[in-house]
C-alpha cells in the first residue's frame, strides 16, 4: 500500500473533517468545526496560488493520501511567519532572584511570563494521523514532508522555525495548567477557550491575562505538574522534532503547558541535508529515503528507494508513479 503527502483542497473538507473530531480536544490547529477548517483550506489555496517568493503570513496545508484509494488519512500545516495579523504568545519559563542580607540567603522563584518572543517565525504544526494508520512511518513521513517543502521553497519561510506541542489533558478533556493558570482570570474552561482561539485567535489572552510574571510556586501541583510536558501521544512527535535538530528553551504553549521546541530553519536536518537532482532512471534497488518533486500546489512527497548510478539518481518504480514523475524531473531527496 503506497501513501504520498499532497496539498489540500476543497475536497478534503469532510475527512479532515472527521480526523479533527478524533483529536480529543487540545488541537488548536485541527479543529473539529467545519467552517474554521474551510477557513483554513482558503487561506491554503491562496499560499498555494501565490507565486512570488516575499516571506508573508501564509498557511500551507498537506494531507497523507492513499495512493490506491485516494482516501485521506492524514494532515500537517505549515505557517511562513507567526504573529503578523494575531499576536503570537507564548509563556517563557524564568527565575527571579532576590538576597536578603539579614537572613544571608538568596531566594530563587521560578516564574512564567507573557511573551511574544517568537513572532515572526515559522512554524510546522497541526500534524494529525489517522489512528487507523499509526504504522509503516507514516507519522514521519507527514512531519518530514513538511522540512522538503520549506527546502522547495525557502526564501518563504523565516530564519527560525517552531513547534508547539500539545499538553497534557485530563481524561474529562480539561487542562490542569489552564485551570491552574489563565482559567482563574477568564470564566472558562479549557475546551471552549480551545474552541474560541481555533476560531477567533488568542487576542483575548492579551486583552484579560495579567502582564506580571505568574509565580510557579502560587499554582496548583497538578498544573505545576504538566508545564513543558508534551501530551502522552505527543512523546513521538517530541522525539522526531529533537532528531531534526529542534530544542525546548522554556516556551511552553498557553493553553495547556504544552513545550514549544524551536530550531534554525537552514539546520533542520531534513532541510540541510536534503539533495536537490533529477531523476535519471528507474531501478528497484536503493536506499530508503524521502522523496519530493513539485512546487507549491504541484508538490507531492512520499518513501521510496534511491541509487546513484554514475552521474544519475535512480528512483524506484513505485515511488516514481506515487509521484507522478519519471526521468528527467527534478527531485529533492533525504535519507530515511
């Protein structure tokens, strides 16, 4: 069975869809009301039309296809810039120090603080993959497929790239960091401050959340418990982000404490290391490795095997009809 990542389009409003309603809540990026998701696949298809290579605020959103079936099975987005129209907020873990001389002791207070640190950075995020096809790479191959598009399309996508990774939810689909933190100054829970960001942005965070450093040790253990823990099913995704080169630098989300991991664009690795050619033939033999052709709306990606022959990169069959090319077309290529 043969999958390949291709961009969105106005057909695959049902099953992404249906995929968000399976999230379990805490996917900012993938909500489960069709408008906002119709909303999302214009902005898409606008990034996808526009052909000049001015760094703007754009949405790009990819979907995992089964190649046999042409069914849906999977999604990921990447944003150009953050920040430019909604600010982007983040809470920055810090430490504030104070000595008093008549005791001889300093006291250290770790705190949280609004910040809007990271604006103007990309980010790679709303990867979600149907539970159905949680084996064969799959996963991987969506999160990768993301680092050969901003490769494809570089002077489109910002110096620095990030992650935010979702926190950690209760079994009733709350957070104990929002109830612990931004809960107590807003009058709502967890799932609709969720519903209303995915719709309406985080502007509201700005407009009611205090300006002053929050200190760690005023809050709940549980709350304390989850700051900078990704969600359970989100352990992979971590891993992956730190094999590409990404880090956790105290960012955590400000929702659901979530960490945010943070990279230079031109060192992830599947940005660096990918190898821009054409293919030169088609043999069976290989190694296994990430391949993608296209620009913008034409670009697709998908696994297959690649040799080098001499002067030329051979591709296998499989690979070359999954996506749609042949001797001759440009590819870029990293290793699995």
């Amino acid at each position: 069975m043969s999958f390949r990542i291709r961009a969105a389009s106005d057909s695959d409003l049902q099953p992404l869809y249906e995929m968000a309603k399976l999230t379990g809540g805490g996917f900012t990026n993938l909500p489960p009301d069709k408008p906002a998701l119709k909303a999302k696949l214009d902005r898409s298809h606008a990034a996808f039309a526009r052909d000049d290579d001015a760094l703007r605020d754009d949405l790009f959103v990819l979907v995992l296809e089964n190649v046999e079936t042409g069914d849906v099975r999977g999604t990921c987005q990447i944003f150009t810039k953050v920040g430019e129209h909604w600010p982007f907020y983040s809470y920055r873990l810090g430490t504030i120090s104070k000595h008093s001389q008549e005791l001889n002791r300093t006291f250290r207070s770790e705190t949280l603080s609004l910040v809007n640190d990271l604006e103007g950075a990309s980010e790679v995020g709303g990867l979600f993959l149907h539970p159905g096809e949680r084996a064969g790479g799959l996963g991987m191959l969506l999160a990768r497929s993301r680092y050969l598009f901003i490769a494809a399309h570089r002077a489109r996508f910002a110096d620095r790239t990030l992650a935010e990774l979702r926190g950690i939810i209760d079994e009733a689909g709350g957070s104990p960091f929002w109830d612990g933190v931004a809960g107590r100054f807003f009058g709502m829970s967890f799932q609709q401050a969720d519903e209303f960001n995915a719709t309406h942005g985080n502007q509201f965070i700005a407009d009611l959340m205090p300006k002053h450093p929050i200190y760690i040790a005023m809050l709940s253990e549980s709350a304390r418990a989850t700051i900078g823990l990704p969600h359970p099913k989100g352990r992979a995704a971590m891993r992956m982000l730190e094999n590409e080169g990404f880090q956790y630098e105290g960012y955590v989300d400000i929702f659901d404490g979530g960490p945010t991991m943070t990279a230079k664009t031109d060192q992830i690795r599947s940005v660096r290391d990918a190898v821009a050619t054409t293919v030169g033939g088609i043999a069976d033999d290989g190694d296994q490795a990430l391949i993608a052709t296209g620009k913008l709306a034409g670009f697709r990606a998908a696994y297959g095997r690649v040799a080098r022959d001499r002067d030329a990169t051979l591709i296998d069959a499989e690979a070359a009809q999954a996506l749609g090319i042949g001797t001759g077309d440009p590819i870029r290529y990293v290793a699995r």
